[in-house]
C-alpha cells in the first residue's frame, strides 16, 4: 500500500544542493521551482516541478518516507500515487540491473568474449541465468505462501553456485 500526497496541500520551491536533498526556498500555489545546486555562478533557469512526499507500507514495519520531484505538473495527468507507483516500478529494474552487474557477473567483471556475435550470446546467457535464478525464487515464493519480492535474490544465487559446484550435480547425458 502506498500513501501519497502532494507535499501537503501547498507545494514549496525547492534547491536541490550536491547531495541531492532539496532545500526549500519559498512556497508557491501547486509547484515548485528547482535550480540545480553544486555549480557555483552557473545560471542554469529554475525549472517548475511537482513534489509528491509518499511512503510505503510493505509489511516491514519501516515506513520510510520517500520525496519524488516531476515535471508532470498537473494532478489530473498522473496523481500522486500513480506517480509512486511508477517510480516503484522504475526501481523494480533498477533492482534487476543491479542483480546482473554487480551478484551475478561480479562487480568490475568484463564480459570475456572478443567479437561481437559472442557477446551477444554470453549476455544471453547472463540473460537466461538470471530468468532461471528469478524463476526458481518464484516457485520457492509460492510455494511458501510469500511474496517473490521478499526473496533474497543473492541467497538464490547463492545456493544454485552451491549447487552447480557440488560434484554430480549435473551429469552429462547419457551417464
């Protein structure tokens, strides 16, 4: 479940500094202006956004509170908690990318092929490593009653090296 809000009621104008947490400047009607902070004397125009200040309640007991800026302006086109919802997904594949880049490959892993026809079939293999990983977390989900995204995608790929590593795992056919 997601609570959202349109930064109650009123919006403020707000700079967003080096470390990205905005400061606010003043408060406007139903949208704020951000000027990007961190270049001193750049004259870059202040541009008009929309803040939607939401949580989560995903049954952890932590209910973080989370600030999205847009430039979709208007409640009409895309309500705040459609909004959150769509940013959650954004991160969904964030979460993926991370999975193969940085667990599955290994952090500053290059890939080894040299041309690019083998390329191409050794991301199709990271590819299909993870769908196989993703899948067997699936099942393990439904079998427990649990939601796939509480699963410990590191834990899986964990236990399927375990697997692949012990001898015998996988006999080649015909033995």
């Amino acid at each position: 479940m997601i609570v959202a809000n349109n930064a109650a009621k009123s919006v403020s104008s707000v700079m967003i500094p080096r470390s990205s947490r905005p400061a606010v400047i003043r408060t406007i009607s139903s949208s704020a202006d951000v000027t990007p902070g961190g270049n001193e004397g750049r004259t870059t125009p202040a541009r008009r956004v929309r803040v939607v200040d939401y949580s989560i309640d995903d049954g952890r007991g932590d209910h973080e509170p989370y600030r999205l800026l847009t430039t979709i302006l208007e409640p009409d086109v895309a309500s705040a908690e459609e909004l959150a919802l769509v940013y959650a997904e954004r991160w969904e594949i964030e979460s993926a990318f991370d999975e193969l880049k940085t667990h599955q490959r290994g952090p500053r892993t290059v890939l080894r092929s040299k041309s690019p026809e083998l390329v191409h079939q050794e991301i199709w293999g990271h590819l299909c490593c993870h769908f196989a990983i993703r899948t067997l977390m699936w099942e393990a989900a439904a079998h427990a009653d649990e939601d796939p995204d509480r699963v410990s995608f590191v834990a899986a790929l964990r236990i399927a090296r375990r697997s692949v590593a012990q001898r015998g795992a996988f006999p080649p056919s015909g033995h």
